[in-house]
C-alpha cells in the first residue's frame, strides 16, 4: 500500500490529485461520472463578489494540443455560492475550495469575508490573474507590489488556508512567488492559463469575441514546469502545480520538479474521469518505483 497523503501546509488532502477552477463546475456535474470524493480536492469555478455575465460568445476556441477561453468569470456571485450552491457541496468527502476573483482589492476582501464564514470550506485560491481596474487593467499579479498588497489584504481577513494562484505572463516568476509567500500565502498553485490568441483566415477576424483568451492544455506544459520549479527553488510553502497535466506521468513530473499536489484542467473536457485515473496511475508509479510514500516524490529531481 501507498500513503498518498498530502499535508499542504496544515490543509491535510487524501492524495495530491484536485481540478483546476474552472474547468469541473462545482463537482457536482462530474458525479454521474465518478465519486469525486476520491480526490484530494475540487477548485470550484471562479467567484466574484457580484454577478457576472462572462464575455460574449465565441469565448473558447481548439487549438493545437490546447485551447483558448475567455469565459470571464461567469458566475451568479458569492452570496449567491453561499446561498445556493454550498449547501448542495459542503458534505462531499473531500476539500471543496473556492477560487475567489475581483477587479479590486476590495472586491478580493468582501468576498474572502463571505467564504471565511462557510464552515465547509477549508481554503480559497486567490486568483491575481484578474486586472485591477483601478491600477489601469494591469493584472494583480504582474507585479510584485500589487501582488503583496492583494493577499497582504485578504490575508487579514481570510482565517483558512489561503492558496495564491499565479499568472505565468511575467518576465519573473519566481519573484513574485517569494513576495506573496513573504505576504502570506499558506500554499501557491501556479500555472494560471497563458495569454494567446487564434485568427480566422477565412473572415480575417480574431476567433474569440476578446481578440485574447487564455491558453491551456498540453502545449502549455513545458513553460509550467519550468515555472513550477524555478518557484519551488526560492519558496518555502508547498507549491500546486498545474498547465497541461492529462495523465499520471504528466503528474509526476510535476511533483518532481516541486509540486506538492497538482490541479487537472483542459483535460477533464476531454475525460470527465481523469482525476480518478491519475490517483490511480500515481499510486501505481510509486509501487513500480519503490516509493512508500507519494510525498517522497515531492522535489526529487535529480539536477
């Protein structure tokens, strides 16, 4: 037997599989599919303080080993999370977090405030993706200031495990990283989706209603890694690494350039079932390679 056990900085996870916000719902849509309580963790959908729309369609476009979203956030809103779809949740068998959005800082502390108070729910994943409206657009966490001051703030409010998601479009990530360790993040999940875009050559128009989107799936992989490690090089808190994970190799890369846990995304569209299969080939890779424990695997890159 394997102990696949995860301690992510006092949040304790059956094992280091979890979905990557935005991409499995609140959990509940996956369960005519598997019992999701056998992962370690659902990252529900991305949630703002207010109701919010999304962007216009098309918002999501296939492109090579990957694709492009520009959803938006859609969602109906905290209280409404709190309100309506928590109760359905907050019994599942493993950790349900929210990934909570905004557009200014106090948009990121009224809404941490609400989702502090829902006993269920034993952490939040700060997205600092988002533009900070106030600051002219420029995303949170593209720059070590406005980083710190973001979860420096919520932070004082939030009383749980507070996970800080970071945005890889940065000369620097690694900096940003020890800043909102240093401002304290209890955990970092990283990556979030990278900027690209896809034309129409036939209409001569951008693809998606944005023009931009973010991209994701396999092509994305590489850079992931390659940040996952630089970050796990100067931090001391765990790291949850995700960008193109679609299998339990893929995950065990990861965990050996420094992840503690990992986050599925694009892959769950593709297979609803993955998660549960990665948990599967993980611990059947470290019965394969003598590994007791999953944890062992955790920063064990031969460089």
């Amino acid at each position: 037997m394997v102990d696949l056990q995860i301690d992510l900085n006092g949040l304790k996870l059956k094992n280091p599989v979890m979905t990557a916000s935005g991409t499995f719902g609140y959990g509940e849509e996956f369960m005519d599919f598997f019992d999701i309580s056998c992962l370690g963790g659902v990252l529900v959908k991305g949630t703002t303080l207010e109701h919010r729309e999304g962007n216009a369609y098309p918002r999501m476009a296939e492109t090579p080993q990957g694709m492009l979203n520009a959803v938006g956030l859609q969602n109906k809103g905290v209280h409404y999370f709190a309100e309506h779809i928590y109760p359905r949740i907050k019994d599942y068998d493993t950790h349900m977090l929210v990934n909570v959005s905004g557009s200014t800082i106090e948009d990121y502390i009224k809404t941490a405030e609400v989702v502090n108070e829902l006993d269920k729910i034993p952490g939040i994943e700060l997205n600092i993706s988002c533009p900070n409206v106030k600051e002219g657009g420029m995303a949170f966490g593209t720059s070590c200031p406005s980083a710190v001051s973001v979860v420096e703030a919520v932070r004082k409010v939030y009383k749980k495990h507070l996970m800080v998601k970071l945005s890889p479009n940065v000369t620097n990530i690694a900096e940003i990283g020890a800043a909102v360790e240093g401002a304290g993040a209890d955990s970092i999940s990283l990556i979030n989706t990278l900027l690209g875009m896809a034309v129409n050559a036939k209409t001569r128009k951008p693809v998606l209603s944005t023009v931009t989107g973010g991209l994701s799936g396999p092509a994305v992989k590489p850079v992931a890694l390659r940040m996952v490690w630089q970050v796990s090089q100067v931090v001391k808190v765990p790291i949850v690494g995700m960008g193109g994970i679609m299998n339990a190799t893929d995950a065990v890369e990861f965990m050996l350039a420094g992840a503690s846990a990992i986050q599925v995304g694009t892959a769950n569209f593709i297979d609803p079932c993955v998660t549960a299969k990665i948990v599967d080939g993980l611990e059947q890779y470290c019965q394969e390679h003598g590994f007791s424990k999953v944890s062992d695997l955790v920063g064990a890159l031969e460089v």
